[in-house]
C-alpha cells in the first residue's frame, strides 16, 4: 500500500515537472517567432538557424525565457494570493480562541478531519484554513507543499452543508494535500490564464511591415497560436487527470468512514451550480481546476461517475 501511495506521488511530482518545461518551452517559442519578425528574417529556417546559433542575439527570446521562469517563481511563492484573489477572505487560525459560530464550526470541523487523519492541528504539516465569504457553493485546496498548503472553503458551502458534509468535503481537500496533487492543479490554473495573456499581447509586437518572407511566417504562426493555446491549455488541463478528483473522494470516504456525507455534500453544490450562474461573481480563473466540483469535464468526471464510483461500481 505504502509502495502504491509512494508511486502516486512520484508521478504526480513528474507531471508537475513536464508542465513547468512544457510552459518555459512555448515561452521560448514565441520568443523566439518575435525574434525572426524583430530581424526581419528572409526565411523562417534561416532566421532560426542564426538565432539558436547566436549570430543574432535573441534577446526576446532570452526575455521571454526569463519572464516564464519569473512567473514560475512569482506563482510558486505567491500562490495563495492568487489563488484567493478576487473574494473577501479570512484565515481561520486554530490559535484564534474566540470566532463567531460560522467560522468556529469550519475549524472544528476540520480539527476533527486532522485527528481523523493523524494531523496534528499544530504541526507544522497542518494546511492553512481559509473562509471565503462567496454566495457559490465550492472548496478547494492549493500550495507546493504540505508545509505551506492551504484549504479554503466557501460560506454558502460551510452554511449550506451539515456537519457530516461538511467534514467530508474538508476531508476531501486534506486528500489531495496529502496524494500531492495540488501543486500540478496549482500550476496548472495559475500558468494557464498567464500564458493566454502574455500570448494575446506579445503577438502584437514587432507586427510593423517587414518585408522578409520568414518573418512573416513568424508572423502568421503568432497569429495562429492566438488560437491554438486555448486548445493547449485544455490539453494541459486535461493532463491533470481526472483520476485525482477520484482518488480525493476516496480519501474523503475512508476518513469518514462512509461515502454518504461526500455524495450528499456534491449533490448539494451541484444543486447550487444548475440554479444560479455564478460567472460573473467568481471571477478568478486559476482555481477552476482546483474546485471540489466544476462543470468542466476535462478537469472534473462526471456528478454521476464521481457517486457511481464512491458507492464501489
């Protein structure tokens, strides 16, 4: 068992890595196509040839480059900000003696999934606990680490839910702190929409009227990748696996030792989801894909698959 946990996390730390090159690597790539359009290159193989072998200094690309690898590090260290942005939000600390009753009931609720989980609430292991004070139903959990992880939950989610729910869907977020995921839907959610806009924008520099026939090429493929990374981010999210959102109900399930509160819990936000339209209210793109529940199926499986599979079919 421990030898299968272990693998789990070994592959999940590889896609992570994959991901982190995979967005260096299409940096580098426009950079690059902004370079033949800047040196007005006569043909796209001639224009690589002399920047990859340095006869002309590729300095977008070296900028772009650096750029990515910021972004990464800015991301990495300054996940949580993001990741929270866009709603009021407060730190439910376990050494805050007096909260009022909605916070107080989070915090022990989730005292009691650590103890489940053999966590000590003042380990250094412990995730950072988050209310958002949002009227959708959701939670999620994010970090790099288990030492600097943190799980958030709505107030519509923590009014909505009874205390069985409630302890399941922490449960849940504890589950992929603990299966090591978090940090590939982190970067992921967060480097996705970052790379969308860097695209967007760069693809309008050096766009004067360059009569060499590379760098118009360069041109039309920078044109064409405004198309063509939507698809790949869909690619890249897809990567993530749906099998992860299983597992964490699983764990969800077997700290509760029941899967009733976890599907109860998920009909519930469903439910929520398919009367209201919350577009216009949640307005942070990077936890999408780290929601407990989302109606996208290349993140998410199914309501339907997600009870089938907690009941054992």
């Amino acid at each position: 068992m421990e030898t299968t946990f272990d693998a789990i996390l070994q592959k999940n730390r590889l896609k992570t890595n994959i991901v982190l090159i995979c967005y260096v690597a299409i940096f580098a790539l426009v950079g690059l196509l902004v370079d033949i359009v800047r040196i007005d290159a006569p043909s796209l193989e001639w224009g690589f040839a002399v920047l990859l072998s340095g006869q002309e200094p590729p300095l977008v690309t070296i900028i772009a480059s650096l750029i990515a690898c910021a972004i990464i590090a800015y991301s990495l260290k300054r996940f949580d900000a993001i990741m929270l942005k866009g709603d009021e939000y407060e730190l439910l600390d376990a050494s805050t003696r007096a909260l009022p009753p909605l916070q107080a009931r989070v915090r022990m609720a989730f005292d009691n999934v650590l103890l489940r989980a053999g966590i000590s609430a003042s380990s250094s292991q412990t995730p950072r606990l988050y209310l958002i004070h949002a009227p959708y139903m959701n939670a999620f959990a994010s970090g790099w680490r288990e030492e600097n992880s943190l799980v958030a939950i709505t107030s519509a989610l923590a009014e909505n839910l009874d205390e069985q729910e409630l302890k399941a869907v922490l449960a849940h977020e504890l589950s992929h702190i603990r299966h090591g995921d978090i940090r590939l839907t982190m970067c992921v959610g967060i480097l996705s929409n970052i790379l969308l806009l860097v695209c967007n924008n760069a693809v309008w520099l050096f766009m004067g009227n360059n009569r060499g026939g590379g760098a118009n090429k360069a041109r039309s493929i920078l044109l064409i990748l405004q198309f063509v990374l939507p698809l790949l981010t869909l690619w890249l999210q897809m990567f993530l696996s749906r099998s992860r959102e299983y597992m964490a109900d699983a764990g969800s399930a077997y700290l509760m030792r029941s899967p009733n509160p976890l599907i109860s819990a998920l009909e519930k936000i469903h439910n929520n989801y398919a009367k209201n339209d919350f577009k216009e209210i949640d307005t942070n793109p990077t936890r999408k894909a780290a929601y407990i529940f989302s109606d996208s199926f290349s993140t998410h499986p199914s309501l339907q698959n997600r009870i089938r599979s907690l009941h054992g079919e």
